[in-house]
C-alpha cells in the first residue's frame, strides 16, 4: 500500500509468545532481503533515550523538572519561564525547527547532505515566534530535544553520545545501538537502507547527514536492541519509582482522543 522496500516487526505478548518478521528488501539495488539483525535508524525513539537521562539526572540531584532554561541556555527567549519539565513534555511552545520552510529546502536541496549544530537548530526555532505561552498548550517540537542534549553536556560534562554510551548503552549492553554523531552521514555493519519516493521513484537516501535530527532522533538501533529498551523504558528500570511516575504523567493539553504524550514517551491507545 505505502510503497516500503522492507521492514522488520517484532511482537513480544507476555503469556501469548512472539511474533517476528522480516519482510521486503533491505538494499533494493543489491536485492538484499530484510533481515531480523539488520540496523537502521530509529529517528524520534531517540527521544526516550534522551528523556530518560534527563530524569536520571533529577534522581542524581543534578537537575530538577522545574529548573528553568535560562540557567543553561539563556539566548532562547523567555527561557527564564520554560521548565525542563515542559521541554520534555513538549509544552515549552518553542517552535519546532522541523517546521521551518526554508531549512528544509536547504536541507533536500544538499541531498539530504548539509550539516548542523545543535545551537544552529535552535536559532532557526527561535527565529519564530512560540506556539504559545510556557505550559499553556502542546505541539511537538524537536527544539525541545536538542535543547535537553544540550543541556545534559552541560550538567554531565560529557558530550552526548558520552552520555548515552556511559548511562544507558553500555549498562544494557545495547550492542548495536549508537549515536553516530561523527560519522552520522554512513551506516555500517549489517544494515537496511533508507528510501524516500522522489516522482513515483524510490531514491536511496541512507547516505544523509543526521545532525538536523541530533538529540531528537539520531540514532540507530536493531529490533532485539529495541525489544530490550521497550521493557527498560516501559518499567522504568533505569530511574527511580518517583521518576517513572513523572514520566507517565500525561500532559492534558497533548490529550487528544487516544493520543496522550508524558515526558519523551506517548500512549496512543
């Protein structure tokens, strides 16, 4: 129906077994079959990562959810009003960079090629004006997210992938997880390629620079990887009692019919 090489799909029921599956064409030039083992870039689950690190840190008294963004980051106007609560729930109103007309022509028109800084996304958001006031709404913005990778190097003096390496790969032994941020425009080892429809064709893109996602959705992973991660982040292994509760607390402006956001994390249905 959508035109999709390939995809991977697990489905793990507690008391009723798994289901897995490998389907379709991981290289559709080398005829390559999808395979369980194979990579691939997982975009906005790096979000979970990411949040999950920020509550790590409030456990660790390093932080708390409603320190304000001026003590990390204090160009970002109003920052004095937006709580590191609301960047992880997705009701700072920071614009979202991703929505920006005139970087994503930029970026189509390099091949997907150019690169970014983190600082540099969040430029292109505040050059808009916010969505709304801090804590008086919901939209999803990736400016949130690379704000909060900014500010875990700030507050662990590890730069990111420091961070997801040190905390949360290495602890879980997520093997074939990674950050790629140095080498983020190539793919290595085993794995399925990335294609986009470009008139009615599908054209390989897994040659593109992932730096425009950063801290929002750049990193990749497999599906045994994930399969891990799901049930650490669904009981909340790596943080406290206190900090999961947190996690799942469901912002009522994001509730709309079965979708529901919390903090990184959301319940659709």
């Amino acid at each position: 129906e959508y035109n999709i090489p390939g995809a991977v799909i697990g489905i793990w029921v507690p008391g009723r077994g798994t289901w897995l599956k490998a389907k379709g064409k991981a290289d559709i030039e080398a005829n390559t079959d999808m395979n369980l083992t194979h990579t691939f870039r997982i975009g906005s689950i790096t979000k979970t990562f990411n949040a999950t690190i920020i509550l790590q840190l409030v456990d660790e008294d390093l932080l708390s959810l409603e320190d304000t963004l001026n003590r990390f980051v204090p160009w970002v106007p109003n920052s004095e009003n937006i709580t590191i609560r609301q960047l992880c729930n997705n009701t700072s109103g920071i614009f979202n960079y991703g929505e920006d007309h005139d970087l994503n022509i930029e970026y189509a028109n390099s091949d997907f090629l150019a690169h970014y800084t983190p600082e540099e996304l969040v430029r292109v958001a505040i050059g808009h004006e916010p969505y709304f006031a801090p804590g008086k709404g919901f939209h999803y913005s990736n400016t949130n997210f690379v704000l909060l990778a900014m500010i875990i190097e700030i507050v662990t003096g590890n730069t990111y992938k420091e961070a997801l390496d040190k905390r949360i790969f290495k602890p879980l032994n997520l093997n074939n997880t990674t950050f790629p941020v140095d080498h983020s425009i190539h793919m290595t080892g085993n794995y399925s390629h990335g294609y986009l429809e470009v008139d009615g064709l599908l054209k390989d893109y897994t040659v593109s620079d992932h730096s425009i996602q950063w801290g929002a959705g750049g990193m990749i992973s497999d599906l045994s990887d994930l399969e891990l991660w799901a049930e650490v982040l669904g009981e909340g292994l790596l943080i406290s009692k206190k900090m999961q509760d947190e996690r799942l607390k469901w912002s009522p402006h994001s509730e709309t019919g079965i979708f529901k956001y919390g903090m990184g994390v959301f319940y659709l249905g």
